[in-house]
C-alpha cells in the first residue's frame, strides 16, 4: 500500500496539545466551553473527547510502573484513523466521505451530508462527531480528520505535524513511517518497555496513522482488532440505491430505524457559540445559558 501517512510516537509526546491547537488554528474550529464547563473531569483531557468543532484530542491516562514517581502518563492521540478500508466511506451514502486515492487520507465534503450518521455508527473508532442540531432540527454535518489533505496538496505538512516540538509527530511516505514505527519500537522493547508495539499498520487494511504505543494497547483507547462492522457492509448497497435517487427524506427516515437498531449514540448536549445556550440534542430546548460577561446562569 502507497500513499503517506501521519507519525505519532506516544513515547516522545509530552501532552502539550500544541498539534491539538494547531488543527483547530489551521480549520477554523471553535473551542466552546462545553462539556467541562459543567464539571470537573478529573482528567486533563481536555475537551473529554472528540466534538463536532474538535478532530483532534490528546488523550490522557496513568500507568502503574517502577518509576521514581510510582507512575508513568500514557499519552495518546484521539482522531480519524485514516482507515485502508474505511467504513465511514462504505456508510456513507451521500459520497460526503471519500477516500482520496493520492494521499490514502479519507476526506469530507461537508456540502453533501444530510446528517444521518451513518458514518459515525460504522467507524470502529467512533471518530466522527456532528456539528450539533440547530433549533429548527436542521443544519447537522459530519466533522473529522482530513490528514489537511488542502495542505498536502501544496506540499505542506499537515497543520498538527509542524506543531510538535519533540518530534513525536512526522509525515512522510507511508512505509517510511512504518519502517521509523518498527525501528523505534525496537528501541523501546531494548529499554524494557516490553508491551511497545506499531498501530495502524494492518488495521482494518492498513491505516494512514501509525502509531507507536509505548505501553500496552489498554492505554490507549484503542480498539485490538478494529474491523468494518458487517451491518455496514449489508446496508451499503441499499444505502447507495437509495441517494441515487435523491430521497434523503427516504435515507432519514430508513436512518433511523438503523440507528436504533445498531444501538447507535449521539451526544446529548451542544453548546451554541452565537446565543451561548446549551441545548438539549434530542429535543432541542434550552437547558441552560452561558452568559460570558455575567457568569453561568
Ligand atoms: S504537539 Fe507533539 S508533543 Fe505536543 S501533544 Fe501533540 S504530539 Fe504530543
Ligand atoms: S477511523 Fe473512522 S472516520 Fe476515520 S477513516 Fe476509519 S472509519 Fe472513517
Ligand atoms: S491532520 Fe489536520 S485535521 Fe487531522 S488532526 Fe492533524 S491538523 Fe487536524
């Protein structure tokens, strides 16, 4: 498999959040209070996990070791994987999701999601996240990791690779990053770090993220054997017939009896950066309000 792919090596990461900043600099994504405005946490992951305004997430857990401290951070990164067979792309049914052929990065044309989700049902990472439900119960549209193929293309890195400083993060030809992976795994399997191991490179037909897991898998949110769920596939052919003809009221409303059938989840809450109200997904009332200048209310 040709193509590039993004290098992330979770024993060189510090959690600065530097490439999380830069992805949302780069994109133009908000950073709305959300969810931990409500409550603490009691974790330094920050937002909690992935949202419709944010694609990237440096996630956070601790690990029990010999060290001077007692314990060790198992940093890690939260976003697309850039699947070889990415069953956002089979789900969809629109073509909103494509797999661009150049780059191997799976990309989005957010003109052409009606909003089922599909996508996000599919995904064995549930990596992509609506940008919320707007009061008249319209306006819904898929947000992800696009690899910043728009940068790619003019022979950039993407924005969250130029931002780290410890080289934790590369970009380059995709077997270049697995040959660095499989060296650097070596090198930490000599330093007793016994459970270090590649991700991404066999995964659900070879990803264009590879992953160098200092410590067990466990750590780091990710799925042993992701695969591309059997629904999708048995759908994929209804689903296409179905856009081919322009019935998106069909393809809603056949969503969501799918949806319920897969046990699908959505968020419940969103926040509305223009009136500052936090509004309840499902039924689409206020269910609180954020005044900036004179506190919470
Ligand atoms: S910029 Fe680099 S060191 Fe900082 S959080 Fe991202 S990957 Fe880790
Ligand atoms: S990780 Fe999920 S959203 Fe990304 S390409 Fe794979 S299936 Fe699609
Ligand atoms: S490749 Fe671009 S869109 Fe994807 S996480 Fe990095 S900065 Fe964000």
């Amino acid at each position: 498999m040709s193509g590039v792919a993004i290098y992330y090596d979770a024993s060189r990461c510090t959690a600065c959040k530097g490439c999380q900043v830069a992805c949302k600099t780069w994109n133009e994504l908000p950073s709305p209070l959300e969810k931990n405005s409500q409550e603490w946490s009691g974790s330094l992951q920050n937002p909690p996990d992935l949202n419709g305004n944010t694609r990237l997430v440096m996630t956070f857990r601790e690990a029990d070791n010999d060290t001077k401290w007692g314990i060790d951070w198992a940093f890690g990164r939260r976003s697309c994987m850039h699947c070889g067979e990415p069953a956002c792309v089979i789900a969809c049914p629109t073509g909103c999701l494509q797999k661009d052929e150049d780059t191997g990065f799976v990309v989005l044309d957010t003109d052409k999601c009606i909003g089922c989700q599909y996508c996000r049902s599919a995904c064995p990472f549930d990596v992509p996240r609506h940008t919320g439900v707007g009061l008249d119960g319209m306006g819904i549209t898929i947000n992800k990791c696009t690899g910043c193929v728009d940068r790619v293309r003019h022979d950039r890195s993407p924005a969250c690779v130029t931002a780290c400083q410890p080289e934790a993060l590369d970009f380059g030809p995709r077997d270049e990053m697995i040959a660095k992976a499989e060296a650097r795994v070596a090198t930490l399997h000599e330093r007793g770090f016994d459970k270090a191991r590649v991700y991404g490179k066999d995964e659900v037909g070879g990803c264009h993220t590879i992953h160098v897991l200092k410590y067990g898998l466990e750590m780091y949110e990710l799925p042993e054997n992701p695969q591309v769920p059997e629904f999708t596939r048995a759908e994929d052919g209804v689903m296409k017939v179905l856009t081919g003809v322009g019935a998106a009221g069909v393809v809603a409303g056949l969503g969501l009896s799918f949806l319920t059938g897969v046990g699908y989840h959505r968020d419940e809450q969103r926040y509305d950066e223009k009136t500052g109200d936090i509004i309840d997904v499902d039924t689409g009332e206020v269910v609180r309000h954020i005044d900036k200048e004179a506190g919470e209310r």
